[in-house]
C-alpha cells in the first residue's frame, strides 16, 4: 500500500497542487469528447450513410486533445519549466475557427442530421479553446477580452453566412457566458497553481536569507572584536620596529604590548566562536514554534521542567530543535508538529519531535544534519533516535542520561 500512495506523500504540496489540476484538466479532454463529440453520433440515430457524423465526431475529438496538449504546455509555462506555448495557442485558435466555420455551413446547406447540433458543437469548442488561451496570458485585462472577441467573431460569422440577426445573437451570447465561465475556471486554476509555486519558493529564499542574516551577524560581531585590536596591532609593531631600528629599549615593551594585545584578541575569538555555536534552548524552542506556524502547521510545544539544565546540555538540545525544525520544513509535507521537552528531577532529559506528513522513502541522499546532532549529543553520553513510526509520522528521540547531566551540573 505504502508503494501505491507514495506517488502522491512524496511530493511537495505545491506537486500535490499541481498534479490534481493537470488530472483535472486531462479529464476535460473526455468531457468535450463525451458531451460534444457524440453529438452528431446520437443525432445521425446510427444512420452512418453519410461521412459527415463522422466526421465531425473525430474533428472534435482532434480538437479535444489539441485543447489538453494547448493546457499541458500552459501549465508549464505558468510554473516557469518552459516558453509560453504562443505557437501552439495560435493553431489551436485557427482549427477552432476553421471548425466552427464548416459546422456553420454545413448547417446552411443542411449537410447535419439535426441542425440543433450545429450551436452545441460551436459553442462547446470555442468554450474550451477560450480556457486554453486564457491560461497562456499572464494579464487579467488580456483575458477578460477572450470571451466577449470569441462571441463577437461568432455572431458576425453567423451573420455573414446569411442566417437571422436573433439566431446570431443566440450564438453570441451563448459563446460569451460560456466562454466567462470557461476563462474564469482555466484562469484561477493558472492563477492558484503559481501563486502555490510562489509560495514554496518564498519559503526557501526566507530559510536562505535567515543563513545569510546570521552569517552577516557573526561577520559583524567578529569584525567589532578583531578590527579595533588589529589595528593597534599594526600600528604598535610598526612602532616597534621603528623604535627597534633606533636601538632603542622601548621596542621590546611594544612588542611585549602586541603579544598581550594579540593574546586578548584570540581570547575574543573564541568567546564570539562559542557564542555562535551555542544554542539557547529556550529561544529555539520558542523559535521553532513560530517558523513552523508561520509555515501554516499546528505547532506544540510542551516544557515540563523539574530542574535546570547545564549550559552545555541547553545548547545540545537546542542544536537539534535547529535540525529538527529545518528537516520540518524542507522534507514531507506536514500539518501537525509536536514538540516535547523532558527533564525531570531524576533519571534523563528527553527531546521528542514528532511530525506527519512524512514521506515513506527519502527524497534524496541522507545529509550530515542528523550525524551531526549525534557527534555533539554524544560528548554528553547521549543518544539519538530518527525514523517512521507508522502512520506518516516521522520522530526523532535525543536523550542524555542522568550520569552525564550531574557530572555537568558539578562541574559547573
């Protein structure tokens, strides 16, 4: 069962989209081919003495799949994978105008089985050829003119062709609200598949530009500690040299003094480094909770505290609410998360992050985030659990024992 529904858990919700319009869109081609196509077929009542039934029946059906070719291409061009399909646009506009012409005379020179089916069959494929077009303009005032030109080009045909005004305007109107409704439907379902695209492409330029945010903020905080001590560095050894030069003793108290200088530096270094690396658990918590309801999921965090934890521990854990979080939001599609903090007076501290949405194979190759959160759990003694646990629910476990938290604790 899990091999025939991966199909649809693997993808992204923005693929789910996507695939459930494209189905939606392929099943118009049957729809026009069923409801129009038959049409002539019906009327002839069998009688196939004439090509013409035929005919028409497989005009329509040619029709039918150029619409759905015409909509395929489309999509793709809505979705930035491909060129608008202007080409193919411009065929589709001209066989339907080719088509709604001959069922036009061969209504006059009363060539069909039944001239009620003459309006359906214009009708149905100017409707679907207008949905076509709609959905390679990217332009709302372009597409609002559709529907009332198609009407427009009809009636006037109608007229040319020698039959009354009122049938004329019957075929008018029946085109334009047709057609309203046609484009309307071909052109919010263009419009809601790109706007789902835009989204998920927001939501990776928002995770690379919070990297980029942070790698700014250790640049500037590494440039305050290191910019002001290099250069009185410089300037103190050039002083030095110069003083040495002379022969004078000074030089070797300025060269005592970069020593002191260069030694401060390197101990700011490291206070900035450790500063970075660490994580403050609390703030991821309360971080994780707000990315991922942002994201349109229903987080909970729930922080049962019994004593507090070493600072090394807090900033373990917090590394993998981090990783945790990220793997959320990059990989399955979920609704729900739920995020679980332990620590009691006794026994191990227990981090649980449980998730649906997930998918039953991984996307891609394992990555170094999960190797990572171990490495680091390990120094404490810890241990780190990920994988499925049946239902689409994706957990990961971390757990540092007892031991381990009152050596740190003492320690401290």
């Amino acid at each position: 069962m899990s091999k025939l529904t991966g199909w649809w858990k693997n993808r992204s919700s923005a693929g789910k989209v996507e695939l459930y319009t494209r189905g939606s869109f392929h099943f118009f081609v049957a729809i026009e081919i069923l409801s129009f196509g038959l049409l002539p077929l019906v009327a002839a009542k069998g009688q196939f003495s004439s090509l013409v039934p035929l005919s028409l029946f497989l005009v329509v059906c040619l029709h039918a799949v150029l619409c759905g070719v015409l909509t395929s291409r489309a999509l793709h061009w809505v979705v930035g994978r491909r060129e608008r399909p202007v080409r193919l646009a411009v065929v589709t506009t001209a066989v339907t105008a080719v088509t709604a012409l001959g069922i036009l005379v061969l209504q006059t020179t009363g060539r069909l089985p039944d001239p009620s089916v003459a309006p359906t069959l214009v009708a149905g494929i100017i409707w679907f050829t207008s949905g076509s077009v709609v959905l390679c303009l990217r332009s709302l005032r372009k597409m609002r003119y559709v529907s009332p030109s198609t009407a427009a080009a009809t009636a006037l045909a109608v007229l040319a062709l020698g039959m009354p005004a009122g049938e004329a305007a019957g075929y008018g109107v029946g085109v334009l609200i047709g057609g309203l409704f046609f484009s309307f439907t071909w052109g919010f379902s263009g419009w809601l598949l790109n706007t789902v695209y835009e989204l998920d492409r927001s939501r990776e330029v928002q995770a690379r530009l919070a990297v980029a945010e942070e790698r700014l903020r250790f640049g500037r905080d590494l440039h305050d500690v290191m910019g002001r001590n290099l250069a009185v560095i410089a300037l103190k050894s050039e002083l030095a040299v110069q003083l040495a030069r002379r022969e004078r003793p000074e030089a070797v108290e300025q060269m005592i003094e970069v020593q002191r200088i260069a030694q401060e530096s390197q101990r700011e270094v490291r206070d900035v480094v450790r500063g970075y690396r660490e994580a403050d658990l609390a703030v991821e918590l309360e971080g994780a909770r707000g990315v991922l309801r942002a994201a349109g999921m229903d987080c909970r965090v729930e922080f049962e505290a019994g004593r507090e934890l070493a600072s090394d521990v807090q900033s373990a854990l917090g590394w993998v609410v981090r990783e945790a979080t990220t793997n959320v939001l990059r990989h399955g599609d979920a609704h729900r998360c739920l995020i679980r903090l332990t620590v009691p007076q006794t026994g191990p501290v227990t981090l649980v992050v449980e998730n649906d949405g997930a998918p039953d194979t991984p996307a891609g190759p394992p990555g170094s985030g999960l190797a990572g959160l171990r490495e680091r759990l390990a120094a404490l003694d810890g241990t780190l659990q990920a994988g499925l646990v049946g239902g689409g629910r994706f957990r990961l476990l971390a757990e540092i024992p007892d031991r381990e938290l009152e050596r740190l604790e003492v320690r401290a």
